[in-house]
C-alpha cells in the first residue's frame, strides 16, 4: 500500500470517528484533537500529490 492510499484511509477514518461522536457529550472536546489531525492528513497529502509536479531548479547558472 503506498503512502497516498495510506493517508486517504487514515482520513476516511477521521472522518467517520467525527460522525460516530456527533451525539456524544464531549463530542466538542474529540472533535478539537481530531480536527488538527485531520488536516494534517490533508497537508500530508497534498504535498505527495504535488511533489511528482515540481520541477528541480537549476542554480548553479549551468546549461548543461
């Protein structure tokens, strides 16, 4: 399983923890540990999803 699939899983089941809490009484203090999690699964993906997009830079003035 590659990292992308890994991440996608892990916020599928963020996600669903969020809808299993939604009737629980401390639903907003979860929802306050899981809501930093979430998101950081999202950077994480974001940034492997554009990593095979950029291009390395030349500095050295070099044109071969």
């Amino acid at each position: 399983m590659d990292d992308i699939t890994k991440l996608i899983l892990a916020k599928y089941q963020v996600e669903n923890i969020i809808e299993l809490i939604k009737d629980n009484e401390y639903r907003q203090y979860m929802f306050m540990h899981l809501n930093p999690v979430y998101y950081e699964l999202e950077r994480q993906l974001t940034n492997l999803t554009i990593a095979d997009k950029i291009k390395p830079v030349n500095h050295n003035n070099d044109t071969k």
